[in-house]
C-alpha cells in the first residue's frame, strides 16, 4: 500500500504512467534549420519497403541524431563493446500476425538505433543511454491498408497511437479526438490522413526530437513531397534477427544479452537515473532500459508501457490485443 502511495506521487510529478524524463520542450515548435531524413528504397511488392517510415530527424549535425548500425569490436582490454555506427543508417525489420474476434492484422515493425540519448537544452538528463533506439509498427488490415501507426522507443517509454482514415471509428477509444491528441506533453495530430484509396507513395513520415528522439511530428505524407522538402537518406533494410549476428572477429555476437538476469535488454544501454527513481516501484532493476521486443522467454523483464504498478503485464506490447485493450481499443 504505502509502496503503491509512493509509486503515484513519484508516476504524478514525473507527468506520465510510461515517462521518466519530463521534457519541457514537448509541444514546442522544432527547429527545422538542420534537418535530415531517412527512408527505405526497393521493390514496392516488398511490404516492409511499401509501408515504411520516413524518420526526419532534429539537429541532423550531431551524430547522436542520426540514425545507425549497430556493431560490435573488441576495446583495448580485448573487451566487448557494443556501440551504433552513426555512419550509416539501418532498419531492422520483422512481421507479427495477430487476431481481433473478428478480423486478422499483420504488423510490420521497424527499429531503428542511435549512438545514445541524452538530455536536450530543455530536459533533464533522466534517459541519457547509450545504445538507444525506436520503434514504429505498422498495422495492416486484411485489405492490405495501413490502420494504425505506433511510435515507440526500444525502451518502452513515449508510445504514440495513431488510428488512420482506414480504420473503422468504432475501434477507437472513448472520446478519442481526431484533430489533436497530447501525448507525453507532444501536440500531435489525432489521426493520420492517407490517401482515399491506399497508394505506396504515401508514408507515414515520423519527426524526432533532438536528443531525446521523441516523436515531435507524425503525417502521412508521399516520398517525393518529402524528398522536396528534407534531404533524404537511403537506409539499409536488415532481418531483425541480424542484431542477433553482429560481425565481432572472427565470429559474431548478439546486440541483446541472450542469458542471464539480463537476458533480452541491449547492451549498454542502462539508463541509471531511471533505475535509480523507478526500479524499486516498478519491480524491474532496469527499468528505461533498451531491450528486444519479444516474448516473455525471450525478455523476461517485458516490453512493458507503463510504469504503473501491477500493470507490467497488461501493457506489455508483445501481446498486441492485450495492449490495445488495455489502452482502452475496441478492436
């Protein structure tokens, strides 16, 4: 009880059920001077490159905004280190089926890596990591039509739910405004608007915050009207399985510990200042930390969204209907 009393005034002065880096630039107008953007490219009948996101990113000039590789290599101690390659950028993609009670989805995910998080002018430095990352999946209806786009970082924190002109209004949650909707302190647009008909030219193109790499912006936008206004970067288009064969020597090695009490989580990417604040109340000793988005076996600290307690389970995102749920969804 009392622990339960500490965890809601600690949950309510940070602002947030899944956020422990309040950001005082949230809803604040970007600096769009020093802009840069990334896509992928390829064969349109290749459903990862007809429906991916075009990340643009803040203050493209420092490298800890752009996106990368992760890579392994032997330190002076002929040591491990785990660390992301700023020069060039990788999407990281897989596919995860689901099933409504009555219709069947498909989500296509997409992860992407930077050097480190850290604070921007505005925030505290609560997240700084390295290692870290985001998320976007992409979910699909029977008809092949984009209904929902999600935005995550790889930690589990400043999810983003956007329905599409494709989806159904009696799947939305209770009261959800179309024209803006408040997430985490961001202002942005309550749905996004595709084409009347589904045209591969069209994607959803996702804005991040220096630093912090929060999502700032989301549209639906084609490529070439983006391409007109930012300077866009081919990215290359990788299994997600590769993080599990990063070139090391002579052999390979995982971007995830594989055993362990930290099994799941990415390497390096300890985020001390949140385990400092929160660990304890949310019963997860790493809690803000990178890790893979998998199942229970595979991560067995979750993919959870909020930090609210007992409601690890209910929000871990690997069980897609259930998180939708307990987002209050109706599908």
């Amino acid at each position: 009880m009392v622990l339960n009393l500490i965890s809601m005034v600690v949950i309510s002065l940070l602002g947030a059920e899944a956020c422990t880096l309040p950001d005082p630039s949230a809803g604040t107008r970007m600096d769009y001077s020093d802009m840069r953007g990334y896509y992928l490219d390829g064969d349109r009948a290749d459903r990862f490159v007809r429906y991916a996101p075009v990340f643009i990113v803040e203050e493209y000039s420092k490298s800890y905004n752009r996106i990368g590789t992760p890579s392994a290599r032997y330190d002076d101690q002929e040591e491990e280190d785990i660390y992301v390659d700023s020069t060039q950028a990788t999407y990281y993609t897989e596919v995860l089926n689901w099933e409504s009670s009555t219709h069947k989805y498909t989500n296509l995910i997409y992860r992407v890596h930077f050097e480190m998080s850290k604070k921007n002018k505005f925030s505290t430095d609560g997240g700084k990591g390295y290692n870290t990352g985001s998320m976007v999946i992409v979910t699909i209806n029977e008809k092949e039509e984009p209904v929902l786009v999600n935005v995550i970082q790889t930690c589990g924190c400043f999810h983003v739910l956007l329905p599409t002109n494709y989806l159904d209004d009696s799947v939305l949650p209770e009261h959800w405004a179309k024209d803006e909707q408040t997430v985490y302190g961001e202002k942005l647009s309550g749905s996004l608007k595709y084409s009347e008909t589904f045209s591969p030219d069209v994607h959803p193109v996702i804005f991040l915050r220096s630093a912090n790499h929060r999502a700032a912006e989301i549209h639906a936008a084609t490529l070439a009207s983006t391409k007109d206004k930012y300077p866009l970067t081919q990215a290359d288009l990788m299994p997600m399985d590769a993080l599990d064969h990063l070139k090391l020597g002579d052999g390979d090695t995982s971007f995830f510990h594989t055993e362990g009490k930290y099994k799941g989580l990415v390497k390096g990417a300890i985020k001390k200042k949140e385990t400092f604040l929160l660990g304890a109340i949310v019963g997860d000793s790493r809690v803000g930390q990178d890790r893979r988005y998998g199942s229970p076996v595979e991560v067995p600290r979750g993919f959870y969204t909020s930090i609210k307690p007992g409601k690890q389970d209910a929000s871990d995102m690997w069980d897609y209907p259930v998180f939708l749920q307990y987002e209050g969804w109706n599908f």
